[in-house]
C-alpha cells in the first residue's frame, strides 16, 4: 500500500461527530437560501474531507447546490468549497436540525490543507 493510500484511509479523512468549526454557506446558483438573500454563518455537528453535518433550521431542500466558505485559522485566504445537500433533519428535542453536506472533489491543496486543521483539532472524545 502506498503512503497515500495510507493517508486516505486514516480517521482525519472521515468526519467526526462532534468536530464543531464555524462556516458560512450561500446557494451556488445566486438565489436566496432558506434564510433569506444574504450568506448565512453556523456550525458542523460534524466534519471530514469529504463533507459535513451543517446545523441550519430550516435546511436548504435536497439537491440545493451550494458554497461552503470556511476560514481556516493560521491562513488569509477564505476556502471555498462547493458542496450539495444529501439529507437533511428536522430539530427535535434530542437534536438540532440541519443538512447532510458532500463536498465536491477537493483540489489536492484544499484536501491537504483541510487535513492539516483537522489534525489540529485533536481526537473525538
């Protein structure tokens, strides 16, 4: 097996519940979310690589294409990822609502860098 294949396996590529960062998140497609015209900032339940639960009552419909803006600490520059909603859940009393996020194929800049700020924020416990 290949160092990269290694690395592709390992647990900061898959989402970790509880791994909480603070994104913001537009409609691809110009029109107003769910929230209204403007982008709309809130937290993961959980996030990897490959995409995020996005806490957002209400949540955008499944299918909805959208921008996820996320600063990464430490950089200048805002990462800016395209994603489509999967799921989404109503809130109820044991759980905030929100959307089921994937992320589009990442460029292996982004995938890198993502990787390096997941592995600072430390295991899951």
């Amino acid at each position: 097996m290949s160092i990269e294949g290694e690395r592709r396996n390992h647990f900061r590529g898959r989402s970790q519940a509880g791994r909480r960062i603070d994104l913001a998140y537009r409609r691809a497609d110009g029109e107003c979310t769910q929230m209204g015209p403007e982008q709309v900032g809130t937290v993961t339940g959980n996030i990897g690589v490959g995409g995020a639960f996005v806490h957002a009552e209400p949540p955008e419909p499944v299918g909805s294409a959208l921008e996820v803006v996320i600063q990464v600490p430490g950089q200048t520059d805002q990462l800016i990822l395209q994603a489509d909603v999967r799921w989404v859940c109503a809130s109820s009393p044991s759980q905030a609502g929100g959307m089921g996020l994937q992320f589009e194929p990442l460029e292996v800049e982004a995938l890198l860098l993502l990787r390096d700020y997941f592995s600072t924020l430390g295991p899951i416990c």
